[in-house]
C-alpha cells in the first residue's frame, strides 16, 4: 500500500500510518475508488429535483481498511467523504475540543456506528449548505433531507447495537460516546437543540458513571484508551455549556433580573409559549404559500435546484389561492397577534432583559417574513424601516452581554455554538432587505464584530454574502439613476428604485468560508403586477466578496399563475 499524501509505502498501523504521524502530517489511509458523480435513485419530479454529486475533482475515498465499506451504498459513500473533506474542518473550529473529530474518523475504521453517524451528518451537512434561502432557514429538498434521516436511522440503530454489547463487556465504550457527539452535530444542523440535549445527556450519564467507577476502584466499562476516554470527557465538560435550555438558563443566569422581576417571569414564560408557537404557525403559512408555486417550477429540466427554489419562493407571492383556502384569512390572523404579542411586552415592560430581547429579535423576523411574504412590490419593506434602527438597537445590547459572558467564562466566540439562536436572521434580513444604506452597514458592522455562530453558519460570512447583496443593489440603483446628463446628485437621499431590489435570494455554497458562492436572485419587473420575474445568477470569490453576473432570464408568469411561454434567456458575458 502507498500514502497518498507522501508517496511512500504505509506501514499499515492503525488507526494511521505512523511513517505520516511523526512527520505531523494526517495519515488519509488507504483509498477505495467510487463515482465521482452519482445521481441517487427517485421516482417521478423527484428525480429531477435534487442530485448527490461532487463538486471535487478528486476521486471519492473511503478507507479499505474498513470491511463495513463494502456494504455502503453509493450515496453513503458520497456522504461520508462529504463529511471527510468538507464538514470535518469547521466542525474541529466550532466543536470544543477538535480533536475528536479526527477521532471520529479513525474510529470509522471498524466502528459501525460511527460510520454511520459520520454519512448522517455528512448528508445533513450537503443538503444544508447547497441551497439556503435568504433567511437562513435550513432550506433542504425533500430527496436529501429523507436521505439524511433515513442514515441517521441507521445510526441509531448501529448505536443501539453497540450499547448492547457495551454492557456486556463485548465492545469498548468510546465508539458510544463519538456517535453521540456525532449525533448533537446532526440535530444542530437540523437545528433541533432539543433532540441534540437529549443525545448529550444519554453520553453524559455513561461518563459520569465511568468517573464514579474510577472512584471506587471498579470497572463497569471497556475502554480503547484511557488518554482517548480523557478527551471525550473533556469534550462533554465542554458541551454542558453549549447545550443548556435556552430561554429559561438566560433568565437564570442573571439572579439580580430573575429577583427584581420574579412577579412577571410567569408572564415572560407564557409570552415566549405565545410567540414560539405564533413562528411556528407563520412558518407553516410560508410552507403552504409555497406548496402552491413548488408545481409550477419542479418540472423544469432548464432549472437547477437553486434556481427552482428561488423562482418558488417568489413565485410564492403571486400565486392564485384556492378560493376555498382559508390561507390568506390565517396571515392576517396571525400578523395580528403579532402585532397583540408587540403590544403587550410595550404595555408591561418587558424590553430590558435578556430573555425579551431575544424574543422580540425573534418576533421582529417572524413579523417581517409574514408581512412581505405576498408582497410583489420590495417597497413594502420601508415601512420596516424605522422597526430595523429600534431592533438593531436590541440586538447590539444583546450581543454585547453575550460577549461579556462568553469572555467570563474564558471561552471564544468563534469556536463556540451560540444556541440562543434568532440573531443572525434578523441582522441578515435587515443588511438584505432595509435599503437605509446607514441601517445595512450597521447590521453589517454587528456581524463583523461579533463573530457569532448559529448552528453552522459563521456572522463573518453571513455578513460577506450581505455585503455582496448591498453592492449589487446599490451599483444598479445608481446605474439607474443616471440619465443623460449623468448621475442624479441626490439618488443616495431618495428611496431605491423597485428595479433596484431583489426579492429573493438563494445562496449556493461549497464551503464555510464564503470565499467562493453562486447566489441565485429573482426580482419582479416593475408594474407588471407579479407577473414577470427577472432571474439573475451571479458568482462571487476572494474576500471581499466580488460578484459578476453570469445568467440573466425573464420568465413570464401569465398571470399569477405559471402559463408556461415568454422565456427569455440571455447569457451574460
């Protein structure tokens, strides 16, 4: 056998070879060739939807030495050499203690679990980041996200397995302990904090059992290596933090708020419960909304994935709803208690503590998403502008406590999973969708500053895609301003022109680092009423994010309803 990395024979030592190890290099095994291009198997529109292919030049790997290789599928493969070279490097920045990432992967070797863990979260990794909506709502096709679930199933099953075997003194139990930590990272993409708490204290209860075995001298437990088990439970010490309950720790964690307002925590609680449950009903109107327009676009050959989600979503705003649909009835319901629930934390005071910032940061995404949702025309935005300075006012307060505790407790914002998550929704809807230059630059600045994390996604490259975003918008209102005695010396002061303004944006990428993206964006002609769409696509690299124009069409909607003719294509050069 030959490494691949230094071209030498491998001494085949396991979990690496140690001929690469003692040069500090990481040993990548052995290699077993698989199709570098692969299109999962789908009945009906589903198959033109959604492909598991790579974007990598490289063939796909997986190490031979492992005899669980050959009863992977292909898209299994796929999912854990994703997982290899794409989601193993951030996950080491963002996971406390890193190296167990690459534990995870020499593990892999000749644990099933593991193994299958690893394909999970692979999968739920690539269909995540490939297309996301502006709003950074995880925005898989529905091919992947069941692809995803259906190796996570396999997962739990391989675990139950080991745990099993575990009791009995025939397996060790390090391979429990990965798959868990394995598992936290697939509900965090899936950003289900909930799920990935209970993942946490099943692995928890057996190392805090482990540590009382140390202190009565007995054994209930096979261990690989004490010096692996040490760093595990280093890694859980660290996650006790990270996965705490949210809103309630908040209030918790500050005992001088909880004692002077310990008479209206009671109506904090059923606010949270109010709202909570008021996103998740706006959410489901969303979805339905967009049920309506999907039909129209998944049968397009003409259209990748990116493009048929971007044309859905506005399309969305347009579509004929059923006469019989109580859809429009159930928006204006809610937009209403929302607009109650805002009443009622001005009315009691509820502003100042963490907990109310929090939610109003969340109620100000929900509300703004729910009101512009059937828009056709991006000026209804402005009539959030004054609602963006206020929010962004909260959310400067809030980020900067976040920060003082995060220094507190000798941790590092950008290594760390900020689980109170809403924040960088709202600052992104506000650099996207306020067209106040002041106000952008300002939710820009706050990304930049604070470095937070949400689940996977970093501010600094939330902060870049907007920032590309802005300079697109603000180059062409500007080209639009010019007429033929040049440029309108007060086009900055007066509000940006309707075919300045992009409604929807999807955002492909391969990497964290955003250094290089496709951003798919659509815009309604002005006057045409929703019924004409403008697609453009656009490729951006390097830092900062420079974007140039790839694809241009006009696709007319007859209506407001897809009447299938008036395609315009245009190639841009």
């Amino acid at each position: 056998m030959t490494c691949r990395v230094r071209r030498i024979k491998c001494d085949e030592g396991k979990p690496a070879c140690r001929r690469c190890e003692s040069t500090g290099r990481t040993c990548d095994g052995y290699a077993m060739v698989a199709p570098a291009h692969f299109q999962t198997k789908r009945t009906g529109s589903d198959a033109r939807c959604s492909r598991f292919e790579s974007t990598s030049t490289s063939p796909l790997v997986l190490p031979p030495a492992s005899k669980l290789a050959w009863t992977m599928r292909a898209t299994e493969l796929y999912a854990y050499e994703y997982f290899r070279r794409e989601t193993a490097e951030p996950l080491q920045l963002i996971q406390p203690a890193g190296p167990w990432v690459r534990l995870a992967l020499q593990m892999s070797l000749d644990s099933e679990p593991v193994l299958r863990a690893i394909t999970a979260v692979g999968a739920a990794h690539r269909a995540n980041i490939s297309v996301t909506h502006a709003s950074l709502a995880v925005a898989m096709s529905t091919d992947d996200k069941t692809l995803s679930r259906k190796l996570y199933g396999k997962a739990l099953s391989a675990l139950q397995t080991h745990i099993d075997k575990v009791t009995h003194h025939k397996a060790a139990l390090e391979p429990v302990l990965v798959t868990c930590l394995l598992l936290i990272t697939f509900e965090i993409l899936f950003e289900d904090e909930h799920t990935a708490f209970i993942h946490y204290t099943l692995a928890r209860r057996l190392v805090d059992q482990l540590e009382a075995d140390r202190n009565d001298a007995k054994s209930t437990f096979q261990l690989q290596s004490p010096a692996t088990m040490s760093d595990l439970s280093s890694t859980f010490d660290r996650l006790r933090d990270d996965l705490a309950p949210l809103l309630d720790q908040i209030e918790n964690q500050d005992p001088t708020q909880r004692e002077l307002t310990r008479h209206i925590f009671p109506l904090r609680k059923q606010l949270s419960s109010q709202l909570t449950s008021l996103i998740a009903e706006g959410h489901a109107i969303l979805h339905e909304y967009r049920s309506l327009a999907a039909p129209y676009w998944q049968d397009r050959p003409d259209l990748d994935p990116a493009a048929r989600l971007c044309l859905t979503y506005c399309h969305s705003r347009s579509v004929a709803v059923p006469g019989t649909s109580a859809l429009e009835t159930r928006r204006k319901i809610v937009l209403g208690s929302l607009q109650a629930w805002s009443d009622m934390v001005t009315t009691h005071h509820l502003g100042d503590s963490r907990c109310a910032q929090l939610l109003r940061i969340r109620h100000f995404t929900s509300l703004h998403s729910l009101h512009t949702c059937r828009a056709t025309s991006e000026m209804s935005t402005d009539d959030f502008a004054q609602t963006s300075i206020a929010i962004l006012d909260v959310i400067k307060a809030y980020l900067a406590h976040s920060h003082q505790r995060t220094r507190a407790q000798s941790r590092d914002e950008a290594t760390s999973i900020s689980h109170d998550r809403g924040v960088l929704p709202a600052l992104h809807i506000i650099a996207t969708k306020s067209r106040d230059l002041p106000s952008r630059s300002r939710a820009v600045a706050l990304l930049r500053k604070y470095r937070r994390r949400e689940g996977l996604r970093w501010s600094p490259v939330v902060a870049a895609i907007a920032e590309a975003v802005i300079n697109l918008e603000e180059s062409r209102a500007k080209a639009l301003s010019c007429d033929d005695h040049g440029v309108d010396d007060g086009f900055a002061t007066k509000p940006m022109p309707e075919a300045a303004r992009l409604a929807e944006i999807v955002i492909c990428g391969e990497r964290m680092d955003a250094t290089h993206v496709r951003l798919v964006c659509a815009r309604f002609e002005p006057e045409s009423q929703g019924q004409r769409i403008v697609l453009e696509e656009f490729e951006g690299e390097d830092e900062p994010l420079a974007t140039r124009a790839t694809r241009m069409r006009t696709l007319d909607l007859g209506g407001i309803a897809w009447g299938g003719d008036g395609c315009v294509d245009e190639i841009v050069r």
